[in-house]
C-alpha cells in the first residue's frame, strides 16, 4: 500500500519541477524530499524518475502516478470529513499543534473561551515536531514558525493565515558586558558561546544561524534545547547568550536580562494552518478567531 505522505511529496516535485524547489515550497530539506521519493519507487516498484543533470525528470510512470492520484487526495479529503463529523458526534475534539511559548501564552486562554461557548468540545493540545519529521502527523490547526525570507509552508489539505511576525530578542545573563546595552549587533557576538533553541533543525530554527551567518560567522553552539524555558535557565548559569522571540521571553528568569537584535534582525513569522475538512464547524471556526486575536495582540 502506498504511503499518501511520500505521494503528496512527489506530487509536490512533479509540479514544482524539481526536488530542491519542492523541498523549498513544502520546507524540508532536499535530503528528506530525495529520501521520500526513493522509498515511493521502492513501494511502486516501477521507475518513477531519471537523473538529468543535477536534478531528475519523471517517467512517463511518475508523471502518470502524480496525474492519477489526485483524485485519491479528494477521496481522502471527503472521508476525513465523514469521520470527522462521525468521531466528533455528541463530544467533538479539536487536536492543536503548536510550539511550547504558544501553548503557555496563548492557548488556555483560547480553550477556555471555546468550551463556554461550546461546552461539549473536548481539545487535545501538542507541541509539533518538525514538520519534515517521519512522525509528524498535521492536527485540526498547527500553528508554527516560518522565516520570512523563505517561501512559505504549505500542507495539503489546510488553510494558511499569517498571525503576525516579531524580531528575536537577544537574550544574556543580566551580568553580561552587553546586559545594559541600547540594542548590540550580531556581529558584537562573533566571539560569544551560544545556547541553541532549536536543535530538531526546523526550518524556522535557522533563522538564528542565518542571522549570524549575515553578519559574517558561524555561532559556536555550547549547548541546546528545543524548550526555551531550558534554553533561559542555561543563558541564567552563565552558559552562553541565545536569540528568542518575545512571545518565548514574557516570563524570565532572575539573573537574565533581553536586549534588541541589530545588523541584522532575526525574524520570524508565525502562521496558523487549518484542516480543510474540519473549517464548517463554528467551534473550529471560533479557535480561529481567538488565536488570532491573541497573535495580533501580542
């Protein structure tokens, strides 16, 4: 049986033109679109690819297997609806995916404003893997970060809205020789040891690195962590500086202190994405409208 993942991934290739477009408009790396591609063939059986240069060209199989499963994807999308609304029935359950500084600052206050208004729906709140890992599975609504100046992510089967785009903040011990500076450079920390907040190397995780690559060097990662509250408590001990963005910062630690970001500003943006098949309920529809209400507050 055929995997619909790696099937959507290779209809993304065929329609992009190329494995490193593809890999560029669904956010992965080229390794991760070559390694999906592989194993497609490997389950179809037939040839679905030639090289051509750098870059590869579809048979007339794979040519013809992208063309023909669109309709499977239209199948797919009507059966989810079905189960959704037969799973949901008399207690409805709305899955959200979402980074962790989301899930703190936003998200109770989103659920408790939903079940008043909806008491029989029940949530179910996760903090998203990378979304180019084996095991990441979309939920009803993902919410995630994108850098600006890439293009952006987009899942079959979902709705995109932008939320709202914040700069990072550089964050450091509070007896740091920067602590009471005006707003520091990336370049001033060419020489500093660094706390990693991204180490699943998401997309969005390079915008630091980029960042510093902007400014001329590569930053010396001393240690790392995909929660940010671990990332402040060794920025508080003295492990070295990180960039976080503010909506991760709103409660610090003692002995850690944040200074603006310049030449240049890291930057992310955030977006919400929504099931297809789940968008006509009016509970999801209202989860909608309070996660953005709460974006473009913030």
């Amino acid at each position: 049986m055929l995997d619909t993942h790696r099937l959507a991934i290779w209809r993304a290739v065929v329609a992009s033109g190329s494995v490193q477009q593809a890999a560029a408009n669904l956010q992965y790396t080229p390794a991760t679109i070559s390694q999906h591609i592989i194993r497609l063939q490997k389950d179809v059986g037939l040839p679905l690819y030639e090289r051509s240069g750098r870059g590869i060209t579809p048979t007339s199989v794979g040519a013809r297997l992208a063309e023909e499963s669109g309709e499977v994807f239209s199948s797919l999308r009507r059966l989810e609806a079905t189960l959704d609304d037969l799973r949901r029935g008399p207690h409805p359950r709305l899955e959200i995916g979402c980074f962790s500084s989301a899930a703190k600052e936003w998200i109770p206050a989103i659920v408790s404003s939903v079940v008043t208004e909806f008491p029989t729906v029940q949530f179910e709140i996760s903090l998203s893997p990378a979304t180019d890992a084996e095991d990441w599975r979309p939920h009803d609504l993902e919410i995630h970060s994108e850098q600006p100046s890439l293009p952006p992510t987009t899942i079959p089967g979902f709705r995109r809205q932008v939320l709202t785009e914040e700069d990072y903040l550089l964050v450091l011990a509070s007896d740091h020789r920067l602590a009471s500076a005006e707003a520091v450079s990336m370049s001033e920390l060419k020489d500093e040891a660094w706390v990693d907040a991204d180490i699943s190397n998401t997309p969005a995780g390079f915008i630091v690195t980029r960042a510093c690559n902007a400014a001329g060097y590569e930053p010396r990662f001393a240690a790392g962590s995909d929660d940010h509250y671990a990332v402040l408590a060794m920025v508080a001990a003295g492990v070295g500086v990180s960039a976080l963005p503010p909506l991760a910062v709103r409660d610090l630690p003692a002995g850690v202190t944040t200074v603006p970001l310049i030449d240049p500003t890291p930057r992310r943006r955030i977006v919400l994405q929504t099931r297809e098949a789940v968008h006509h309920h009016a509970y999801v529809r209202t989860a909608e409208d309070l996660i953005r209400a709460r974006a473009q507050a913030a």
